[in-house]
C-alpha cells in the first residue's frame, strides 16, 4: 500500500529501522553518493536526470487501459497549460503551484496518470487538458 503523505510504498514511517527494506535503500543511497563523488572529482555534474529521476511504472510496461492519445509513448517532460495547485497544500509544506508554461519532468504510472516531479522531488497529479507533452521516451513495451 502507498503511503498517502510520503507517496512510497511501504512507507518509511512504517518499516522498523533494521528492515532489510531500510538496510536496500541505505545501500542505494551509499552507492548514489559515491557515484556523485567520483563524477565530482572528474569535473561532471553529480547526476544526469536519467539518473536522478524516477519516471514511473510506465517505463516498465503499461496496461490495457493505457491513454490512446499517448499513441503508445510515454511522456518524458510536459509543459503546463494550466496553473495547478496541490488538492492538499498542508501536507506537502514545499509544494508550489505549476505555472502556465513552465516545464516538468512527467512519473507516468501503467495506467497513464500523469503527474509532474517537482524540484524537491515530489510528484504533483495533473489532468489531461492541464499539460501538454514536449518530450517522449524512446522506449516501447508491451502491454501487461
């Protein structure tokens, strides 16, 4: 089950600290940092957003209910046609609104739900008619 505030699945509230969930991610997290350092010291940025950004289930495979409009691509980067807030602002203390015209980089679940990753990481949930796509995939998978 995801959890509602901090969107993972199982959420970290609720894992005991020497889980081997937590003991995985410690890990990740170790192995992130020191890829980061390395590429530091050799003058490269510390991520790409390849690497930094999780684009969503889609990119593993996609369902019988997945969007015609998206033509079978998967949405990379959207750009806003609408001002959109968060149905819950209070819960998210860093979350601002999108703006008109500004662009995202999009988590797609299997189904097509689109939402924006936000600068500090979080995803925001956008409508269809509230973004437009610039940017796709270069991947195709099947169905699941």
């Amino acid at each position: 089950m995801t959890c509602p505030i901090c969107g993972e699945s199982p959420c970290h509230f609720d894992v005991p600290l020497d889980s081997p969930e937590i003991w995985a991610l410690k890990q990740k997290n170790y192995r992130f940092l020191l890829r980061s350092v390395e590429r530091a010291l050799e003058g490269k940025p510390f991520v790409t957003e390849e690497e930094a950004v999780d684009y969503g289930p889609a990119l593993k495979g996609k369902s019988i209910h997945y969007p015609e409009r998206f033509e079978g691509k998967i949405p990379k980067r959207v750009r806003m046609l609408k001002r959109v807030t968060a149905d819950f602002p209070f819960l998210c203390v860093e979350r601002r609104p999108a703006e008109i015209g500004e662009e995202y980089p999009a988590w797609v679940n299997a189904h097509g739900a689109v939402a924006l990753i936000l600068e500090n990481g979080e995803k925001l949930g956008v409508k269809p008619d509230e973004f437009e796509v610039i940017e796709w995939h270069e991947v195709a998978h099947e169905t699941l």
